[in-house]
C-alpha cells in the first residue's frame, strides 16, 4: 500500500459495482495464506466492504501490481509424507 493514503475520510466517489471490489478482496484474502505480506493491505482494505470507494480500489489494484512483480516470491508448502500440524498463538494478550 501506499504510504500517507487516507483511506478513512476521503471524498472519492463509491463503487458502483460494490461485488467487483468484495470478489477481489476476497481473492486477495485467499492469497495471505501463501503470500503473507499483503496481509496488513488486505485486512485494512477488506474493512470498507460494505462501502469501498475509488481510492479504496486503487488501492487493491496496487495490490495486484505488487503480486505481478514479485512473481517468484510464495510461500511454498511441500509434502513431506507427515501430517504434523503445529500451531502458535498468542493467547494471553491482553489477559484474555
């Protein structure tokens, strides 16, 4: 994402085709599994689903010139023949 964008407050017109942005974040969602440094771009922009706006767009496809540029670089899970899965969590954060 760019740095400075104001995406909260901004005068930008919304979407009209509000499932073309909510099909491409979630794509996008998808992706953090194997790419996960789009994670924070993707979390910030999938809050204005219910209203994106043009900069919100813009910002996603930005997203998609990223993922074009860096096209070696994924996470790649391979089988090893064990089916060990181990977790981490940060479950006393705030004393919760």
């Amino acid at each position: 994402m760019e740095a400075n964008v104001d995406l909260l407050f901004n005068d930008s017109h919304t979407l009209d085709d509000l499932r073309r942005y909510r099909r491409l974040i979630e794509k996008l969602i998808c992706l953090t599994v194997t790419k996960p440094d789009i994670i924070f771009a993707i979390r910030v922009l999938s809050r204005f689903m219910h209203q994106p706006r043009e900069t919100h767009w813009l910002a996603a496809i930005r997203i998609l010139a990223y993922i074009k540029r860096c096209p070696g670089k994924w996470l790649v899970y391979r089988k090893h023949g064990h089916v060990r899965i181990i977790g981490y969590s940060n479950s006393g954060y705030a004393c919760d």
